[in-house]
C-alpha cells in the first residue's frame, strides 16, 4: 500500500461488534463473516474513538477542501477520521464520490405543506447514486483483505456502483438481479462496467437469498448493505448534510427505505457526530417506503416486534424489496433519533417527483419517496410546518428514464412533445401556438 498525507494524530482502535443486545462479540476488522459467527446478528464497525477537538477537526476538514489529494477530494474520505477502519496511508478506490449538492426547493416545501426543505442529491456520484460513498469504503475494505471477486444482490443501483469501484480496483464483479426488473439504465452501467449480470427470479429478495447461501462456499467478497464497511462510507453523508449548514442541525431527515442500509448508516453517523461533540442533538430521522414494499412501516405503525416479509409491489424498482435485511440497525436509528416511518402509494411518489422537476430538480421514483412522506407527514400533522427539513434524494433522474415519459399525461405529452414536419410554415405555426401558451 502506498502512503498518502499522514494522518493528524488521531490515533483509533477498530473493531466488528455484534449488534444484538445479548452478544455483543468482537471480532477483528478482516474477520470473513459479514454476520455475527455466534448469533447471526448484524454487524457494525466500530472504533475507540479518542478524545478530539470538535473544532480542529471541523477546520481540517474544511481545509482538505482545497487539497488534489484523493483522500481530500473524495467527499468520504475527508472525514477519515471517523472512518479509521482503513489503516492510515491506505491506497484508497476512490472516484471523487460524495462532494453532492444541498439545494432548497421552495416550491416543493411550499407543496409538501409549508416547510423550509432542502434536497441533499446523492443523484449527483460518479454512478448517479448515495451507493457510491459505501462502495469506496467496502471496495477499499476488499483491497486491503485482497479480494478479488466482488458480488452484490441488487435492484440496480448497488450493481452498477459495484461494477464501477470494482472495475477500478482490478477485481472481477459479479451481480445478481431480479429478472427484467430492474431499469435499463442501470442494467447498461453494471455491463459497460464489465460485471457479469445474473439476472434471476422475480424481485431483489429471492436473489439476495441465492446469493448469500453461495458467498462464503465460493469465497466472494459480499457488498450488500450487510456488509458493515458499506455503511461506514454512506454515514459520511451527514457529516457533508451538517458542514454544508454550518453544523446546524435539522429538525427532520428524511430518507427512502428499501433494504434499509441507508438510514442504518445515517443513524451511526450522526450518533458518532453526538459521541464526539461536533453535535449537540439529533435530527429526527424518517424512513418512507413505497406502500406495496413496506414492511418496515407495518412493524413500527403496529408495533409488532419484528418484521413480516412481503412480496414487494411499486414502480420505484429500486426500493420494491420486501425483506430489510437491516431492520434491526433502522429500527436501533428510529429510536435513537426519536425518529418516524411512513409509506406512500406510487401515485403519491410520482406526483413529489412531479412537484421536484418544477424546482429544476430531477431524481429517480424512490428518492422521490422521502418528498411524499414528507408531505404526508405535514398533513397528518407529526411534522410541523415551518420544520427545517432535509431530503436525501438517492439517485439521479436519467437513472430511470422511460418511467419519467411513461408517467406523462397524454394532456401533458400532446403540449410537450410535438413531432413536427420539417416544413418552415407548419414549424412557424407550431412555434407561434407555443408562445401563446406561454404569453
Ligand atoms: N433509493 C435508491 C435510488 C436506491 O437504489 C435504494 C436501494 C434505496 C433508495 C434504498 O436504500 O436499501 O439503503 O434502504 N437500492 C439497493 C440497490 C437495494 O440494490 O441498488 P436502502
């Protein structure tokens, strides 16, 4: 491994622990499983943190900003010091990834009931999606216990994430996804890529079962959300949420769920941020599920003690899962942040994308998600208007491109899309009725 900036003093010990309450086992960094050996629990990576200037760190942080460094211009790797798993000089994968816009959409907060909102884009990654800040941290975990295939389950935006880190890390990628249901755009990424695409059975849950009774027997290094290197890199989307607003925090933080990894990650993160001082409270995190794919919803609105798997039903593809395998870590989130779930139905997801697009903000249905829950929730009044509140939109809009057509109105599509002779007279007309629609 070739040695890049030396880190500030901030020496850290890390470790695996098991999440379950009753277990709790350590294990080390390069332990194989990605679940607990004792329990089957879920595991997270975690560090003795020492004690640190909240402010010092804040400038260093600021200061990287204007470093070519890679480590610097990586929008995870900034903050690599609450990420210490990755030993100090490590030959990080990187490509740029975080660095993402927080844009305020007036119309839209004003549509969602009255609130001040601000869009965090993580459409805007080297992939087009937030997966890219897990796979620099789990595709550099993987270099370091020189792996060399890499696989994931996916509904597609995990898969051409993959693919790309992978690409660049010189290992070979292999991914699993549901037989035609997942978009073409994505499909294309994960193949220019170089990944070898096994399409199978009918949704995300079928193909992440196969997979994980095959990774250890054939030694595959594993980059579902499972893996806890992954969600050690989407933490860090906090840390940019907070320097980006000066370190204030929002009242509410909203997200789509589907396998739920993000929002894990979001809670650890800011608990982290908590822990060592740089925060002094918590935002209230809020999960939105698709109605047709919401098993984590009917947990928490029932108050039943564990997940019931579905079968998972939406046209935002990239969150139809119908069995979280990171329901314990959402829920541990939930709780910790005094935190809200909600589901929206596909129609309410498709008019919050509509509403976005009025803001010059584009996004894939599930990131549209959050917006809708956010509106839902102003209107049942558990979020209050005038709350400060901040969507993480979770992949870019061309990541589903005929849904955006498809899901025009004839109405809309007879003003908008005019196949037009290539006559100057009828243009002129066409042109002239244009003007006066707009006048
Ligand atoms: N939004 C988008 C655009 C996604 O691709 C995903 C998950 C989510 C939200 C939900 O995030 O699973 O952490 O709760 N996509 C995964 C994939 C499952 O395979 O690309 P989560």
């Amino acid at each position: 491994m070739r040695r890049q900036d030396p880190r500030p003093n901030f020496m850290t010990s890390a470790f695996l622990k098991c999440i379950e309450q009753s277990c709790q086992q350590r294990y080390p960094l390069d332990a194989k499983e990605h679940q607990c050996p004792e329990c089957g629990g879920l595991l997270d990576v975690q560090y003795d943190f020492p004690r640190i200037d909240p402010a010092s760190l804040r400038l260093l942080w600021q200061q990287r900003k204007t470093s070519s460094a890679i480590t610097d211009q990586s929008g995870v790797w900034r903050f690599r010091e609450l990420l210490p798993f990755a030993p100090e000089g490590t030959n990080v994968v990187s490509l740029s990834e975080g660095r993402t816009p927080l844009i305020e959409v007036n119309r839209t907060g004003e549509w969602a009931g009255g609130v001040r909102l601000a869009i965090k884009h993580q459409g805007n990654n080297p992939t087009g999606s937030f997966k890219d800040l897990g796979m620099t941290a789990c595709i550099t975990q993987a270099a370091i216990l020189g792996s060399r295939v890499t696989a994931c389950a996916s509904t597609g935006n995990t898969s051409a994430s993959m693919a790309a880190y992978a690409a660049r890390a010189g290992m070979k990628a292999v991914v699993f996804v549901p037989f035609g249901k997942i978009s073409t755009a994505k499909l294309a990424q994960a193949l220019e890529f170089g990944a070898v695409v096994i399409e199978m059975g009918d949704n995300f849950d079928q193909a992440f079962r196969m997979l994980r009774e095959l990774t250890d027997e054939l030694g595959l290094y594993l980059v579902n959300s499972l893996n806890p290197f992954r969600l050690e890199g989407q933490k860090t989307i906090v840390f940019e949420i907070l320097e980006q607003r000066d370190w204030r925090v929002p009242d509410y933080l909203v997200l789509p769920g589907g396998n739920l990894g993000n929002v894990s990650s979001v809670g650890k993160g800011l608990q982290e941020l908590r822990q060592l001082g740089l925060i002094d409270k918590l935002p209230r995190l809020v999960v939105v599920q698709a109605e047709g794919a919401s098993p984590f919803y009917t947990m928490i609105a029932t108050g039943a003690g564990e997940i019931t798997p579905v079968q998972p039903r939406t046209e935002a593809s990239a969150i139809r899962i119908g069995n979280p395998v990171n329901w314990k870590k959402a829920l541990r989130a939930v709780r910790l942040t005094d935190g809200l779930c909600e589901s929206v139905t596909d129609e309410q997801i498709f008019e919050a994308k509509a509403t976005l697009a009025k803001d010059g903000v584009g996004c894939e249905p599930a990131s549209a998600a959050a917006v809708a829950g956010t509106q839902k929730l102003v209107r049942s009044g558990k979020i209050e208007d005038g709350a400060d509140v901040v969507a993480v939109l979770t992949g870019h809009q061309l990541k589903d491109p005929e849904i955006s057509i498809k899901r025009r109105s004839e109405r809309e599509l007879a003003q908008q899309r005019l196949h037009v002779e290539a006559d100057i007279h009828k243009l002129r007309a066409v042109l002239e009725s244009v003007m006066l629609q707009s006048a």
